[in-house]
C-alpha cells in the first residue's frame, strides 16, 4: 500500500492567503459602484465568498481523491463534453 503524502501547509496558506486578499479588492474597488447600482455595498464580496466557498469545497475533495482514477476515460470524456458544452 503506497504511503499517504502529506499537505503542503505552506501552498495552502499562501492559496488562502490570496484568496482573501482578491476578496478585499472586490470589495474595495466595488463598493460604491455595488450600493450606487444593487442598494448593497457588500452584494460583489458576497458573490466572491460563494464562490471562494465553492473552490475550497472543490480543492478539499480534490485532495480526497487518488489522481489516477481521473485518467479513466470514463472520467476524462464526460469532462472534455461538459468543457466543450461550456
């Protein structure tokens, strides 16, 4: 049974890191422009955090999973269909 590789604690800091530093520039660039159009000054950051959400969500089961199995083809042709759909 191979071993099981450790996180890379430092690239997850960093990644988060920048995360949350894009987060506050959405916020500071769209502030005015977000309560002037939508009535909400934090409509833009709100956006953002969904969807900052999402991609950790996504990252985390990435990690769970072995990277050989996304080579299947059965893996690999619905993913270039939906790309392509895109």
């Amino acid at each position: 049974m191979p071993r099981r590789l450790e996180t890379d604690k430092w690239l997850f800091g960093v990644t988060l890191a920048l995360c949350l530093l894009g987060a506050v520039m959405i916020f500071s660039a769209s502030a005015v422009t977000a309560d002037t159009q939508y009535g909400h000054s934090y409509i833009f950051l709100l956006r953002q955090a969904v969807w900052l959400v999402a991609g950790m969500f996504g990252m985390f089961a990435l990690m769970r999973t072995d990277y050989r199995k996304l080579r299947e083809p059965a893996v690999v042709y619905p993913t270039v269909c939906v790309v392509l759909l895109l």
